[in-house]
C-alpha cells in the first residue's frame, strides 16, 4: 500500500518548465505533473508512428496503382495483338479451310504456370503472327500460282496436231508447230484453261479469230481459228469461262482451236498441261 500512494505521490509530482524569451520580456514557468509529461510522450509516439504508417500506406497504394495501370495497359496491348493474331488466323483458315486453331497457336509455350512474362507473351505472340503472315502470303502465292497456270482442256474434242515438228497440213512443208490442234464441233464453247487477263482478241491473218489471255508468272495461252469471239481485250477471265466458240477461220483446215502455252515468251507443249476433265 504504501509503494503504491509512493508512486502515486511521484506521478502526480509537478515539473516545472521554464520559458525564457531571447527579448526582453519577463520569463514564465508551467508546472505540469509528471504524468501528465509522460502522457504527452506517449501521445506523441503514437501521432508520429500513426503518421508514418499513413505515409506507407500511401506510398504503397501509389504503388500498387502504378502497377495496376502498367498491367492493365500491358492486358489491352495484349488484346489488341491478340485480336489481331485471331483475324490472321480466320484468314488463314480461309486459306487453307482450317477448323481448329491449335496448329496455329501450338508455337505459344504456355509451359510456365508461375508469374506471367508480358513481355515474353507478347514476343512470342508477335512471332507467331509473323509466322501466319509468312505462311498466308507463301500460300496466298500458291494459289495465285495454281490458278494462274494453264490446266485442263480448252474445249471437249481430239487432238489432230501435236507440239513439235511437223509438215504443215495445206503446204505440205516442215515447220514447228508451237501448239496443238484439237479438233471439235463447230460452235462448241472454247474456255480458258487459267485465271487470267484477255491482251488479244480480235482477227489475226492465219490465226483466224484470235483470243490471247495473260496468266501471270510469265504464263500466257493462245486460241485460234474461233468462228466468234465471246471476250474483249482487258476483261478479267476465270478458269472455264468461255472466251470464244470453235470455228474454221483463218488459216484452217476444219473446225478445231489452236491452242498454245507459252511461259517466259518461250513455247511449251500443251499436253502437258491437258490435265483433268475435258471442257
């Protein structure tokens, strides 16, 4: 009991603080009982450890809403890659008339279950559409190539002159045929054995009513002896259009087309390119 009113005779026990002005005015004291100091110590502790907990929190939620808007910045570059990765691929199928899209994104290594590496996805995001666009163009050129490269039968009939040497049927001397001669009915629809642009269609001395189609790829074809032309010179043709109708004119023995293939301004047998079903 007495320890106790001893402490409490101590906490109670006034201080004095003297305030001396650097002037000339009178100085004057407070007397504050040391509980009272003790209290305001504490007080302070707690106020300064308040406030920079306060700052922290602070800097921290700065921080973490740097990160959110730099991850949510990276997440709309993403889908937009993204995006643009997915109407590559619809072109792709397109091309090739794919149904799934896993041969397309088996290049992404998704093996790394942890943090993801924005940057690595979008690097190999990148390289996979890259490789896309590569592989579209190449076969985008193929095909070009396929529809551009004379195939199949001008018209439904028999060969009666092949490529190569030969005597000229109504002179009787050699020459060498740059063609073949297919024989056929008259007024039977001759068609263009490629995709191609029309350069030539109008009379040409011995050739008779003459049809000239450019291919690309150095690739052009030519029919003659049409009794009519059914084409003027800069339409557009596709495979199996009809461009003219079998006739006997110019320079001809009977009815029957003179058909050439000619690639990089050189004459090529046609019989090899006499592929497929008749016209």
């Amino acid at each position: 009991m007495y320890k106790v009113r001893r402490l409490l005779k101590r906490a109670f026990t006034p201080i004095t603080i003297m305030l001396i002005p650097h002037t000339n005015r009178k100085s004057f004291s407070i007397k504050v009982p040391s509980i009272g100091v003790l209290v305001s110590i504490i007080l302070w502790l707690i106020g300064t450890v308040y406030v920079f907990s306060v700052a922290i929190d602070a800097f921290e939620y700065q921080r973490m809403k740097e990160k959110l808007n730099y991850y949510s910045s990276q997440f709309m570059e993403i889908r937009t890659t993204m995006a643009g990765l997915k109407k590559a691929e619809g072109d792709f199928q397109k091309l090739f008339s794919l149904k799934s899209r896993e041969k397309v994104l088996e290049q992404i290594d998704t093996s790394d279950t942890g943090s993801i590496d924005m940057e690595q996805l979008k690097q190999q995001i990148k390289i996979t559409m890259s490789t896309i666009g590569e592989i579209k163009d190449y076969m985008s050129q193929q095909r070009d190539l396929y529809v551009s490269t004379p195939r199949g039968w001008p018209v439904d009939g028999r060969i009666t002159s092949s490529f190569g040497n030969r005597d000229h049927p109504r002179s009787g001397e050699p020459q060498f045929h740059t063609g073949v001669d297919i024989a056929a009915d008259p007024g039977r629809p001759v068609r263009a054995t490629a995709d191609g642009i029309v350069s030539f269609a109008d009379w040409s001395g011995g050739s008779g009513q003459l049809v000239a189609l450019e291919h690309g790829f150095g690739f052009s074809t030519f029919y003659a002896h049409n009794k009519m032309l059914g084409v003027k010179v800069g339409q557009k043709v596709k495979r199996g259009d009809i461009i003219g109708y079998i006739g006997s004119t110019g320079n001809s023995t009977g009815p029957h087309v003179h058909y050439e293939v000619w690639r990089e301004g050189k004459p090529m047998n046609p019989s090899n390119y006499l592929e497929g079903r008749k016209s």
